[in-house]
C-alpha cells in the first residue's frame, strides 16, 4: 500500500516524501507538470518506491480523478500540501480561493469515488493562518489555540493579498472538515490537519537553494542579502522548522491519537531582527556585509501581543521542536555553503 503526496515539489512536501522514503514507505506524488516529475525523481535517485503522476491545475474539480482511478486501490494515506503560497496575486479568487478551495474538494471527491475503502487517513496541510484572526495580532488579551479560527469569509478576505491567502487555507481547511463530517458513512477515512506558521529550515536538497527561495524562507534569505545601509522589510510571526512538519505528517496518519485533531506547528516567534542578530552572532564570515540593526528589538522572548498556545498538539506528537538558533543557522549555512561564501 502507498502514501499520496499531493504537491510533491513542495518545500514541505519534498521533506515528507523524504522521511517517508526514509521509512520504507511507497510513495506516489502528483506535481504539474513532467518536467518538475523527472527533476524530483532524480534528487531522489530514482528511488524505485517513488512513482509520480501529473495534476496539472488543482483548481479543475476532478484535477485528481485520474490519480485516483488508476491507483486508488494501491493508496492507504493521502497527505495533501497541495495549495498556492503567495500574497502578490491580483484576482484573489482565481489565484488563490479558488485553488485552495478546489483542490481540497477535488481530491476528497476522488477518494470518495475511486478510493472510498482503501484511503484510511487523510492529512490536510492547512496553515496558521486558518486559526489566527488577522486583525487581532496585537491583542495582548487573546489567546489562540487548536480551537480557533480565522473569521473571515469568502468575501470578506478579500482585502489583500494577505489577507485572501489566510482565507484561503481557512477555506481549504473548513471544507476539508465539512466533507469528512458529511460523508463519514461513505468513505472510511479519519482526518487530521497540520497548521503550521512560517516554516524554515534548509531545502531537502542544496540544488533548491535559487535565487529567491519560498516566502518563510526568503525572510532569512533576504536578510543574508541585505546591507548595512538597507534594512530587510521587517516582518514578525510564528516560526517552526520544516523537519518538525514534515515529521507531523508522518504521525499524523501513523498514530491513533492525533485522529480528528488540528496540529499547530510553532515553537515560538521571529522577527528580523532575530534573524539578523543569529546571523551577525554565528556567521563571522557576514560580519559588516549584513545590518546589525537594533539588537534589543529581537521577538523571540517577547510575550506581548496575542499567544499561541500549542501544549495540546506538542503533548500528541511527543517530540521536541527544533529552536529558533538552529533552524535560522541551518537555513543560513545551506545558502551559503552553495553560494560559496562558507
């Protein structure tokens, strides 16, 4: 029996079909198109327990029939990171609502008709972004938990370009939870979703590392790249490394007690002025190349604005989360190891 990976090519996803290789499983991934499945089979040294099928637009409702069709009896685990990640969009619903919704569905509705009695656990890769209320971040009194939800609606996100990716994945999410809920007397699958905030770490393969990297990811980059006369933009949120994440998927279908469950992956936050300030600390080689900026306005410590607090999902995985210093290190050292410069 196989797992399916949604969206193989992903920075999150090419590290869970990773440990999922790593652990023996079959693994059949969909990607859009056969040049980005010949690229990925080669970086796994067309590993023979890796087969790839194409979906090319995940936003066509029946984008996943096919996949399923034809192997829908060979799958047990369906891990769907399929979803677009970006915030410089100009149509909200076309570029981001839509194939977020979509593809959600699509993929449930081809489990439900080629796959109903083999597929036993189906793992969604939602977002924080789906729990958190953007317009609230500063609240020193609120809380957010595995229980909360973002509040916008299909209209109402559609402020920018932030805000329709976080109603995006709450949409996704939301829909992924009413179709379990409405046909659990039809297909036999239990449902977990995995939430987590902006995710570093290096690349599952140093080849990845391009010029602009994936949007968490492109924070510690940009901040690499900057000058001491130029500021990276500042930025703040959540922070948890993508080995953490992809490590979730796994136990996601793997153990019994995260069945039902919404996992938020965050092990604290990050600004860049905590990127720079790791940065200039352990990188001699950046030393006056990169800002210094204004040390003691770093967030990691920092308890104001609203919380996160994820001891529920941290009790059910049972592992430790990789730090704050050593996934922004990591990340880093990647980068410049392959331009070079370390």
């Amino acid at each position: 029996m196989s797992v399916f990976v949604s969206g193989a090519t992903g920075f999150i996803a090419q590290h869970i079909v990773g440990q999922l290789l790593d652990e023996n499983y079959k693994v059949i991934g969909s990607a859009r198109s056969q040049a980005k499945i010949d690229d990925l089979q080669k970086k796994f040294g067309n590993n023979p327990n890796l087969s790839m099928v194409i979906v090319p637009d995940i936003s066509k409702l029946d984008a996943f029939d096919e996949a399923f069709k034809t192997h829908g009896k060979d799958i047990k685990y369906v891990l769907h990171t399929a979803s677009p990640f970006k915030f410089d969009v100009n149509d909200y619903e076309k570029d981001l609502l839509i194939p977020a919704r979509n593809g959600t569905l699509g993929i449930l509705e081809a489990i439900k008709k080629y796959a109903a009695d083999t597929v036993e656990r189906f793992v969604i890769t939602s977002s924080f972004a789906a729990v958190f209320d953007l317009g609230r971040l500063t609240d020193d009194d609120l809380t957010f938990t595995e229980e909360s939800w973002n509040p916008d609606d299909w209209n109402s996100c559609q402020r920018d370009g932030g805000s329709a990716y976080c109603g995006s994945k709450k949409i996704a999410e939301e829909t992924a939870w009413n179709f379990y809920n409405e046909n659990k007397d039809v297909v036999k699958f239990k449902m977990t979703a995995i939430n987590p905030v902006y995710v570093f770490g290096p690349q599952r393969f140093d080849s990845d590392v391009t010029k602009t990297l994936n949007t968490s990811c492109e924070f510690i980059n940009a901040a690499l790249h900057s000058t001491p006369d130029k500021l990276p933009q500042p930025f703040a949120g959540g922070y948890i490394d993508v080995r953490d994440v992809a490590k979730a998927h796994l136990y996601a279908f793997q153990k019994e007690n995260t069945i039902g469950q919404r996992l938020i992956m965050s092990e604290g936050k990050f600004s860049t002025q905590d990127i720079l300030n790791y940065l200039n600390a352990d990188f001699p080689v950046l030393k006056g190349s990169i800002p210094v900026g204004n040390p003691s306005e770093a967030l990691e410590h920092n308890t104001s604005g609203a919380k996160t607090d994820n001891h529920k999902t941290k009790d059910i995985l049972g592992f430790k989360f990789i730090g704050l210093k050593q996934t922004i290190d990591e990340t880093a050292a990647q980068i410049l190891k392959q331009e070079g410069r370390l």
